[in-house]
C-alpha cells in the first residue's frame, strides 16, 4: 500500500469516508454496447515516471492509465454534484449541469481500444477523452467562479452526511490544477484544512496527522493529480522555510494573546490574509501548506478559547452587541473554518439552557426522595419527662380550676336567697 492509499485508510479510520449521495463507490453505468465503466473507489495512485517504465509489463501499464482516466471522471462527478448542491440550497438558483455524455462516450472508447498508451490509437482516444475532460473541468471551474468562499464552506459543513474525503480531494484537485486566483486558493485552503482536521467538541478541532505525514500526503496526491511542481529548486529552499516559520509564528501570536480585543488591536486577522495573498502560488507548496492548516486550526482554536473568556466575563448580550457579525467573515478565512459568533452565542447559551433543565428535572425528581431523607421520624414509646417547674405550673393551675368551681356554686345560692327575699317582701 503507498502513502496515498495510506491517507485514505487512515481518514477512514477517523471516520470521515462516509457514504454519501456523491460517494463513487460502487458502480457507475455507463453502457455502450452492453458493456459497463466501473469506477473504483479509490483514487488512483502515482504511476512510475517514464525512466520508471522499464521492465514494467504492458498490463500493468495499461490498468494504470485506465484507472487513472477513471478517477479523472469521478473527481469530475464529485465536484458537479457538490456545487450543484451549493447552488441549489445557498444560492437558490437551478444548477446548470454539464452534459457529460461525450465525457463518457470518450471514456469508453479509451478503455475499448486495445494496447498500450504509446500505441497511435490508444493515444488518439486519450487525446480525445482529455479533451472532453477540459471541457467539463472548465465548465465546472466557471460554475465555481460563481460560488463565494463563505457559501462552499457552509456547504460542505453542514452538509448531511457528511461529505467523504473523496468529495474533498476531489474539490481540492479542481482548485489545485486551475488557473491562480485568489479565491481558487482560498477555496483549497478551506477544503484541505478540513480534510486534514476533525472536530473534537466545541467547535474546536485536532490535525489528524503531524505536519511531516501532512506534506507527505499533499506531495502523493499532488503526483496522483499531475499537479504542476512549483518552487521545487535548491534556490527556492529558502523562501519555502520563510514562509514556513511565518505561518508558525501567527499561530503563536494568536495563542499568546489574552483578549479577542488584543488580536484587534494589532489587525491581526488582515495581517494573517495579507500574507496568504501575498504568498501566491508558493501557498501550495506542500511544506507551506501543510504549515497553513495547521496555522489554521490554533488559530481558530484560539479565538473560541477567547470569546469563551469574554462571554464568561461580559455575558451574551454585552460581546453580541459589541462584535455582531463584523469580524466573522475575516476570521472565519485565517481559521479555515465557518465561525459565526452570534450563532456560536446561541448554540453555548443553548447548551447552558440545556444542562440548567436537565437539572432541574434531576433535582425535581429528586425531591421526594430527599424530603423522605430528612423527614422526622415518629418517637415511639418515648417517656415525657416533666420538669418541676412544668409540675409545679400544672398543680396551680388545677387549684385555680377548683376555686372556680367552688366560687360558682356560692353565687347562685346568694342570687336564689336575695330572690326569695324579694318575694317574702312584696307579699307581707
């Protein structure tokens, strides 16, 4: 197994080779004559270069070409569906799908004819099947023009499920091998920082491989996409390195500040674009590139631990007035990543809302078990002991009762006799 196919078990390790609506696993029928292209699903892997031939066996030589003709259309596929999607759910327009028909057509014919890619035949049908193939990759590329960089990123991270990492190599082979342009190059920033990162909770990221196994990738998949060598002299070795410790040392003035306001105040976010623009085509040198994704993800890494800080400090209402939406578009560039912080706001004060309901449903539920805790127990048995003075208290206060008593019987003979004094009075 080469380091290409390397990369593909290993992203299938992570978890991020889902099956999709524009996964090529499988087959894919394209029927002449009661035969079938069958596409593989794997990339196809670097072949030997042509001192490398040499006692390489004509079958052998033949399935390369063929597999990587394959993997050509596949790519193709992926990336017409993925800016289909993006058109149709983010920009609400109809896609205006390319007719891959003669693509086929050529397909077929290359893989028909018989022999190896020097013979005349095999070379006209590759001549042909190359031409159709431009056609639908500038098709495809000025579709993309179209697609903003915010509008392909929100794509491809909400996309369900999940894009595969196909999807991805496929989208980045697209940016790699057209023309230079500024979005182009964002647009591969974006989609290779994704690739090689993986979310770990709250919204922060983890590389998925050390830079060394990084550039080592993007070097294969390079070689797999017959990707122009750029900067590859001893001459260049230099500026590669400079641009390397650059992109090290952004990441550690991001993850040395203490403020997201201290980032502000040195424009820290323009500093980190003005330095991939001015960078060009050296941005995909694959040492600079590999640096990048991983300036990337401290970096957005960071601004999460920062706003974490001030929300604990401030509260909500006081950082969504103060920042809004202002700083999400350039921060979200220099992270490689979508990072709205209103809605980032919302979905923490969510999850807050979340865990306080929860317990209180625990606590609730809890209760009658904690009243029954703590519930007095009836004494039984148990002997009242009175103290003297309580006796003495109940001893007069019975007196007192009998007193009463008495007191009550000596006023109704006394009111009866002056009664019957009354009446011995008047008769007499």
């Amino acid at each position: 197994m080469n380091v290409f196919e390397d990369l593909i078990g290993e992203l299938k390790d992570e978890n991020l080779l889902e099956d999709t609506i524009i996964d090529v696993r499988g087959t894919t029928d394209v029927t002449f004559d009661d035969s079938e292209v069958v596409f593989d699903d794997h990339f196809a892997t670097a072949g030997p270069k042509e001192e490398g031939y040499r006692g390489v066996e004509p079958a052998e030589e033949k399935d390369f070409y063929h597999k990587r003709a394959i993997d050509e259309i596949s790519c193709l596929q992926m990336v017409e569906h993925i800016l289909s999607g993006v058109e149709r759910e983010h920009m609400k327009t109809a896609p205006a799908a390319f007719d891959d028909f003669e693509v086929k057509k050529a397909l077929h014919k290359f893989l028909q004819v018989p022999g190896g890619p020097h013979l005349p035949e095999k070379a006209v049908a590759e001549l042909l099947l190359l031409d159709e193939t431009q056609k639908w990759s500038a098709a495809l590329s000025a579709r993309d023009r179209r697609v903003s960089v915010a509008n392909l990123r929100r794509f491809c991270e909400n996309s369900k499920p999940v894009l595969s990492s196909q999807a991805l190599l496929a989208l980045a082979r697209l940016y790699r091998n057209s023309p230079f342009s500024e979005d182009a190059r964002k647009k591969f920033d974006f989609v290779m920082t994704r690739l090689f990162t993986r979310e770990i909770g709250g919204e922060k990221r983890r590389l998925l491989f050390q830079r060394p196994e990084m550039t080592a990738h993007i070097k294969t998949v390079y070689e797999n996409w017959s990707s122009n060598l750029l900067y590859a002299t001893d001459e260049d070795e230099g500026d590669v390195s400079l641009s390397v410790t650059r992109f090290d040392d952004l990441a550690i003035e991001a993850e040395t500040a203490e403020t997201f306001d201290e980032l502000l105040d040195v424009d820290f976010f323009n500093k980190v674009r003005i330095y991939k623009e001015e960078l060009g085509d050296m941005f995909f040198v694959p040492e600079v590139a590999s640096a990048a994704f991983e300036c990337n993800l401290r970096i957005g890494n960071k601004y999460i631990e920062l706003i974490a800080i001030e929300r604990a400090a401030a509260g909500i209402e006081t950082i969504e007035k103060k920042y809004g939406f202002t700083y999400d578009q350039i921060v979200s560039n220099a992270a490689g990543k979508t990072l709205n912080l209103v809605n980032l706001l919302r979905e923490w004060q969510d999850q807050a809302d979340e865990q306080a309901e929860k317990k209180a449903d625990f606590m609730r539920d809890a209760e009658p078990a904690v009243r029954e805790r703590v519930k007095p127990k009836k004494r039984v048995n148990e002997t009242v002991i009175i103290k003297p003075a309580a006796r003495k208290s109940e001893f007069a206060e019975e007196e007192e009762q009998k007193i009463l008593g008495l007191n009550k019987w000596v006023f109704a003979i006394v009111v009866t006799a002056i009664f019957a004094a009354a009446v011995i009075y008047f008769i007499s």
